[in-house]
C-alpha cells in the first residue's frame, strides 16, 4: 500500500459512524495504516462553516475521505428535498473548501450512481453526467452530489488540489439503515421478509412492479475500491479521468430485476409465503447499471457476490437487530 493509500498519514474519515465510513474505517484499520482522525455530529456538525474550519486548522488532516451525507431512500427523499439537498451541500462545500485552505494532500468524495439522468444509456458512463433528466424521486440529493463533484473538479483546476470522486452504484451491508421509513431497499426488504417470516405472515407486499433494474455492491467492496483508488498515483487517476471528468463509477457491472432481488431475498431469510407487488407505488428509474471499466482499468474488481453478501448482511441484521434503528 502507498503512501497515499494511509501508510504514515493522518486521515480524517468524515461520516464515520455511517454505514460507508464505518466500511472505509474497518478497511484501514485492517491495514494499520496512519492515524485516523473521526468526530461524532455532536462533536462537529458539518454544515458549520467556521466549525469545520476550526476543526482542520487544529488536526491538520493529510487525507479525507468524504463519506459523510444525508442519505434515505424514495420515501425519505420525497418528504425531506430541502433537507437532502441543503444539508448535503453544506457538508461538502464546508469540508471541500477547509481541505484546500489548510492544505490536504489528497480528498476522495463519495457521491452515488443517481447523479446521471433517469432515461441514461444503460450502462451508465462516466460521461452521462448532465446530458438529461434526473429521476424526479431523488432529485435534490442528485443535484447536492453533482455539486460535489464539480467542487473538487473546481477546486483541482485553479488550484492545483488532488481531490477525487467516485460514484458507488447502490449499497447494502453491515450497518445499514433498516428503518422501513427512510430506508433504501434492501435493508428494507430483508426487515420486511424477516418479520413475515416471524409472524407467520402468508405475503409481502413490495413496492412498484419489480420490473426496475438495479445493481448492489456490497460497502465492504466499497471500502477496498476507496482504499485502493487514494493509493494511487496522481498520474495514473488523471491518465484515466479527464478534468472535466474525473469523477469514476464504483459498482459490479452486473444488475438485477427487483423482482428477482425480492426473491433472492426472500430465499435467503427463509421466507415460504407469496411476494405481491403494489404497481400503485412508483418505481423509480427503470433501470440502474453502471460502466465500472474506468475503476477496472485503475485495478479494481469487486469480489462479493450478492446472494453471498445477502446472506451476510442478513446475518449482521439478526445480531443486531435489538440495536436497530427500526
């Protein structure tokens, strides 16, 4: 692992209590490397302008890993735009900007796949950013991201800075949010089949048609393509961005219907009843398959099937599920 990887940084990893910072917080501390620099929301509230800038000025991090955001899934994002869209503006405007003012070497922002218009060819390429429609059930939070990006591309054109995104397809695993009212939808399903499954019930109802397409990776994945992209050299991301474009997908390039996610899941928590689909609800965007060649043309594959990665974090959920948000 490189230098820049962690070896012998200090490296604040922002949102680490999230189910992403805390991946990315397990992935480094598996390698030993660095000093890793974390505060609660109580301890600093992100969205403080003059609060973030106290707290770089007197830690003076080297690496930040930008995981911190307000995130939910369709419902959530329905009820709350202002919300979605101020608060995750605010987040990465006041760490963007505090990491050039007091001079870190190297930033990478998490963003997420629904940046790219809702009717976008499929597979979705770096290059679809800002040629159509956003998917209107989450278009606040879209906007806030592509915002983020454009701040580090800003940031790195006048000022030199070495600041990186990369936009994960969607995500599950351990420490995920299971709350059936703002949560994404396969911690949301897993909670439904295994409370059917408890009580017996003959169905589970499932939202949309369950024709959608979506595509998972599992956020201990995630975690290693972060490591792994922050050690690289500055000459070989941009060797394999443009400046313009240097934001780079994350994901397993293969996708599933809802459908076909409902029964696997389903199947893994043991669930025997029938699976009813409620058409009066929204899909969402038809279909959701990223281009991951750029972040495999930079080295990195995922390795988690998602039956297995299912199954895992099913699992984590019945350890913890007193502990739950639910």
């Amino acid at each position: 692992m490189s230098r820049y990887a962690g070896d012998g940084q200090r490296i604040y990893v922002a949102g680490h209590r999230g189910m992403v910072g805390a991946a990315i917080l397990r992935r480094l501390a598996g390698a030993g490397v660095g000093e890793i620099l974390t505060r609660t929301h109580r301890e600093l509230d992100l969205t403080d302008t003059r609060a973030v800038e106290r707290f770089f000025a007197e830690t003076r991090p080297s690496q930040v890993y930008l995981a911190a955001a307000k995130v939910g899934g369709i419902q959530a994002n329905d009820r709350f735009p202002a919300e979605f869209i101020h608060q995750n503006l605010m987040i990465e405007a006041n760490i963007i900007h505090a990491a050039w003012l007091h001079g870190v070497e190297r930033l990478l922002f998490l963003g997420s796949s629904c940046i790219y218009p809702r009717l976008a060819p499929q597979p979705i390429t770096e290059e679809a950013l800002l040629t159509g429609t956003l998917e209107p059930t989450n278009e606040p939070y879209a906007i806030a991201k592509i915002a983020g990006i454009k701040l580090c591309e800003s940031y790195n054109r006048q000022y030199g800075t070495d600041f990186r995104s990369l936009m994960p397809t969607n995500l599950y695993g351990p420490g995920d949010n299971f709350d059936l009212e703002n949560s994404h939808v396969i911690p949301a399903l897993l909670r439904k089949f295994h409370a059917a499954k408890s009580e017996g019930a003959p169905a589970v109802t499932v939202w949309g048609t369950g024709t959608p397409r979506r595509e998972f990776l599992h956020v201990d994945d995630l975690a290693d393509a972060c490591v792994h992209l922050m050690g690289l050299g500055v000459e070989t991301y941009r060797a394999h961005t443009r400046p313009m474009c240097s934001h780079v997908n994350a994901g397993t390039g293969e996708d599933v219907s809802i459908r076909e996610l409902a029964e696997t899941i389903g199947d893994v928590v043991g669930f025997k009843g029938e699976i009813r689909f409620d058409v009066d609800k929204p899909d969402g965007t038809p279909r959701k398959l990223l281009d991951v060649s750029r972040l495999a043309a930079l080295g990195w594959t995922a390795r988690t099937g998602l039956r297995e990665g299912l199954a895992q974090t099913y699992a984590w959920f019945l350890e913890h599920r007193d502990m739950l948000r639910t």
